[in-house]
C-alpha cells in the first residue's frame, strides 16, 4: 500500500527554469516542500544561486535560447522526473518599446520568440530524452492568458504563449504515440504579481489605485499570487495528475469565464 505519508515530489528530480525570482521561485520553493529534489536555473546565476540555497537545492546556470546550455544540463543531470519550462520574457524588460502588430521590429519579434518558444521547444526535447530511460515525467509548461486571446499592444508576447500552449499538445501526444508515460500540459496565469509588475505599479500613494485598475475586469478583482500557479503546478507535476496531458489550466480569477460575474460594490 502506497505511504500516504510520502510527499507528492518525493525523490522526483526536478528542474525549473527562470527560477531565479517570481513565478519560477515560488515553483521552486513548492516543489522542495513537497519533497522534490529541485535544479533551479536561470541565466541570473546569483539570484538562482540564492533560492537554491534558501531551499536546499541545486543551482545552475542556463540561457533557455543556448543549445550548448542545455546540452550541458543533459549531461549532469541526463535523468529527470519534472520539468517546469518557466522561462520567458515580455518584450518590455530593457525598455518601454513598440510591440504591437505595426510597429514592432523584427528583432524585438524574434527576441520574445527566442525565449519564450525556442527556450520551450529545446527544454521539451532535453526532458523527453532525460524521462526516456523510466518512461515517465511530467512537462509543465508556462503559458498565459496572453496565449489564448489576443494582446495588441503585446503580439510577439501572445504569439509566443500561443505557441507554447499548442507546442504542448504537440509533445503530449508524441510521448503518447511513443508509448512513454511523459505527460505535457500548459499552465495559463494571468495577473499574477510578480516583480514585472512593478514598473507599472510604482510605489507611491496611487499604488493601490493602480491595482485595482488592472484586475478591473477580473470577476475576482484581485492579482492572483506566485504561491497560488505554484499550488496547481505541483499538482500536475506529482502522480494524482497521471492521466492530465495535452492539457491547459487557466489561473485567472475567473478571466477567461466571460463577463464580469461579480456583484457590484457599493460605495
């Protein structure tokens, strides 16, 4: 009879990409408490170094974009249970700059597709051939709401998640068609708050006003919070989600339900 006792990750290795803060943290930190044995990557080795170090895991260095890097990671850790593609970037990080359908360059394009999609595609291939040798694992693969509506003043951002979000499917029943009991599925947050937040946000007296602009058309109308995509991600990463793949959760607040559902408030 299985121990019940026995956390959901137990003796599960576990790599996590773009770990160093945000969603990739908490993933982390999630993950080691359910017992995993977590490899936190990202390309700011320090701050992947620190979480590894709060946690009691294993950092390492990884460009999600280099092939060389992930060939690197094959070869140290050339078995694996879980993957967590987080990894990904919006476009906005360096500096405010045109991303919508006209006026976006074809290298800002490429750059968000480069991380986002071709650091997914060569992070599904790296965890299919490390989960070959047991015939299992699980493949989480961070999407976003931005994958499933269009976002015109962010197209190479929606582009990318969309691509992401298929992509899995994809893998899902390639492993399937292999006979491999490697699972993909797609994780889809929406305003979750995490440090890119902060730009938008500020810290002065009109923070909390500005929040509540965002989540406006939220039926919860508030940010969801890193702990909370952590809490479903290692739900699909454990055995109890062993016949989920090829498939997409939301985490929205209830976003993507259609119309607003919340009772008006009064003053």
């Amino acid at each position: 009879m299985k121990d019940l006792h026995l956390k959901r990750l137990h003796q599960k290795r576990c790599v996590v990409t773009g770990a160093a803060r945000g969603i990739g943290a908490a993933i982390a930190r999630r993950f080691t408490a359910e017992g995993g044995d977590v490899i936190v990557t990202d390309k700011d080795f320090a701050g992947a170094n620190a979480v590894a170090d709060e946690i009691g895991g294993t950092a390492r260095l990884l460009d999600v974009t280099d092939e060389e890097h992930w060939a690197e990671l094959a070869r140290e850790f050339p078995q694996i249970d879980v993957l967590v593609n987080n990894a990904g970037i919006t476009g906005f990080e360096e500096s405010p700059r045109a991303q919508d359908p006209e006026h976006a360059t074809l290298t800002d394009w490429r750059a968000v597709h480069q991380t986002n999609l071709d650091g997914t595609f060569l992070g599904c291939r790296y965890a299919i051939g490390a989960m070959r040798a047991k015939g299992s694992g699980a493949i989480l693969n961070i999407s976003s709401r931005s994958g499933l509506v269009g976002i015109p003043g962010a197209a190479a951002y929606a582009s990318s998640k969309a691509a992401v979000r298929n992509h899995s499917k994809s893998v899902a029943l390639y492993c399937a068609e292999q006979g491999l009991a490697i699972r993909c599925n797609s994780v889809h947050p929406a305003a979750i708050l995490t440090p890119m937040w902060e730009p938008m946000l500020g810290d002065g007296p009109d923070r909390a006003d500005r929040m509540a602009a965002f989540v406006a058309d939220t039926p919860l109308r508030r940010f969801g919070t890193v702990e909370e995509v952590a809490a479903v991600c290692a739900m699909l990463a454990s055995d109890e989600a062993a016949y989920m793949t090829g498939t997409e959760i939301n985490i929205d607040g209830g976003l993507l339900a259609g119309s607003i559902a919340a009772p008006a408030r009064g003053d």
